[in-house]
C-alpha cells in the first residue's frame, strides 16, 4: 500500500523541493526523488478540489470502468481471487490467448475462429448498459465544460457505452467492436444487433473480402487521428485521471507518463494497485461505479445550506 514518507504539503509546496522536481526529471536518478514522492491514497476531498480548479481535463479508461457493466476485463484483480470466479467473469487473457485471437496473423490464419470470438464480444458490449461510473464521467464532462473548461476522454475500450452514456469529446485510442470494416476497401460499417449469418463474415463491399472488428489488434497501429487527438489534450491538460485501466499496455498507458512532464496533476482510480499506482499524485482504490460518482458530486454539487 503506497504510503506518504514525507509531509506531502511539503514535498509539494517547498520551492526549493518543487524546483527540483521539475527540473530533474527524466533524469537516471530522478527515481530516487521520487521515491519519496508517495501518492496520497484515497484522498477523495483534494481529488475534487483539483477537479473543481481544472481547467483542462483528460480522462484515460480501461477495461476496469466497464466492469460493472458486466464486461470481462482482460487482466487484473482477478490474481487473488481467480480461482473463486465463475469462468464467464475471469479475465479474457486468463481464459483466451491474444495471439491467437487479437493479432492479424491470428485474422489471417483462423478468421473464422477470431470472427466468431469478436462477434461474442460485440453482442455482448451491445447488451450491456453504461454504469454510474460511465455516467459519471458524462457528468463530468459537462460540469467542466459548462465552467469554460475543457474535457477529453480517452478510452481503451471498445465497447462505445461512454458514448451511450453521454460523453461526448470522446477519443477511441483502440477503435471499437460495434462496428466492422472490410479488408479490402477499409469501409467502415454499422451492424444489426444480430449475430453474423456466416462465419467469418463476407464484406458487401469487395467480392472476396471479408468483414473484420474496427478494433487496433496487437501489432497494429493506433489510429493516427485518434493518437495526435490525444497528444494535444495531454499536452495542455492540467488534470489527468487514469481509471480502470492497468496502465501496462503503450502507447496508451504513456499518456499517463507524458501528463506528468506537463506538470499535470495525477489521479489514479482503480480495484487494485497498478504500474501507475506509485507515480500518481493521487490513487484512489475502489470501484469506479462508486468513487467516480461520488468524485462529481463532491467537486461539483453545490454544497446543500
Ligand atoms: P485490463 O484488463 O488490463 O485492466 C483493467 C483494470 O481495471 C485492472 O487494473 C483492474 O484492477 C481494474 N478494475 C477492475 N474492475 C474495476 C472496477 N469496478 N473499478 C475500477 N477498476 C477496476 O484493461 P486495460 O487496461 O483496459 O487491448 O487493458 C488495456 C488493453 O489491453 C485493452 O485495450 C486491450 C487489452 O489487451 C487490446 O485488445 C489491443
């Protein structure tokens, strides 16, 4: 459990302190500095009296936000308790092995097996609601900008319930698995709520191509609008919240990192501790369905007289 070693008022405020903090880092023994830099942990109050003062907000989210959708995430907090689990909740990498469904060499050798996994998937996403963390972060969004500030999202998942929720500035860093493309002419398109008829899926717009998720798969690259969308708002935000994610997989878990050489204020909420965890100026531990809607509230509810 991270823990502050130091007054953080102090380690925050001292000009001296504050100085050398900016000014060294990326330095090889910037590590040791710090290292006696511990996030304060669960510290709800001054996580929303920096959201309040925000001026320029970015949001990152994993799989973790939809959890409570009832969407599997792919690793995680299941490593204590995986075994207690019932199959259909463990995390997909537990169950599945990305390279032989998340690359397009898995596409290309078995497309009929990867269609079909991603069909289970989107069907899924399709069924399921957004939660109060999703709409939280909706509400956030408009309390931020209705003040002339402004709010990004960036999201991991692929499953649009940020959009079904309300959000509205929302960057997809992996695509999303509601709609599907053709191999041939990269056409994009919507489907039925219904599961394909064959497998894998014949595109209707090359005779000989197929449909595949409109998903990034390992070995592929982010969508270049999508990742120069999110490069400006970390550039110029003030405030980041990383939620729900396990902050291992790049280039969207180095956003995270870049925010920080902005001398942008970090917040952490996640179900567990993560490789971001240490590095935050705040980590909340929880579940995002409860903190995120008592975060809005606390920063941006008038207070009742
Ligand atoms: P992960 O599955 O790696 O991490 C989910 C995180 O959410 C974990 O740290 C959990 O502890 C946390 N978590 C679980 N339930 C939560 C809850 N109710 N509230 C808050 N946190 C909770 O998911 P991502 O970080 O999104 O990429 O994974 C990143 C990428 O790896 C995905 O986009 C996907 C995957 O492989 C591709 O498929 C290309």
């Amino acid at each position: 459990m991270p823990r502050c070693l130091l007054p953080r008022s102090l380690l925050l405020f001292h000009p001296l302190l504050a100085f050398l903090r900016v000014f060294f880092r990326g330095a090889p023994w910037h590590s040791v500095f710090t290292s006696l830099y511990d996030p304060a942990v669960n510290d709800l109050s001054l996580a929303a009296s920096r959201l309040r003062q925000a001026r320029s907000v970015v949001a990152i989210t994993g799989a973790g936000i939809s959890a409570e959708s009832g969407l599997r995430t792919f690793r995680g907090s299941t490593a204590a308790s995986a075994a207690e689990l019932p199959r259909d909740m463990q995390a997909l990498w537990a169950e599945f092995d990305p390279q032989t469904l998340a690359t397009p060499e898995a596409f290309e050798a078995d497309p009929e097996k990867v269609s079909r996994w991603y069909d289970w998937r989107r069907l899924g996403c399709l069924a399921a609601e957004p939660n109060p963390g999703h709409l939280a972060l909706a509400a956030i969004e408009r309390s931020v900008t209705a003040s002339g500030g402004s709010f990004t999202l960036l999201t991991q998942n692929v499953d649009r319930l940020h959009h079904r929720a309300g959000s509205t500035n929302v960057v997809e860093l992996h695509g999303n698995i509601i709609q599907w493309r053709c191999t041939s002419t990269h056409r994009v398109i919507d489907l039925p709520p219904e599961p394909f008829a064959t497998f894998p899926p014949p595109s209707p717009f090359a005779k000989g191509a197929l449909l595949r998720p409109h998903v990034v798969w390992f070995g592929e690259m982010l969508p270049p609008q999508a990742l120069e969308a999110a490069a400006a708002a970390v550039q110029s935000c003030d405030l980041f919240l990383s939620i729900g994610t396990s902050a291992v997989v790049y280039p969207a878990a180095g956003f995270l990192h870049a925010a920080r050489q902005n001398n942008a204020f970090t917040i952490e909420i996640n179900a567990e501790p993560t490789a971001a965890s240490r590095i935050v100026d705040i980590c909340i531990q929880g579940s995002s369905g409860d903190i995120l809607p008592s975060l809005a509230n606390a920063a941006f509810s008038p207070p009742s007289s």
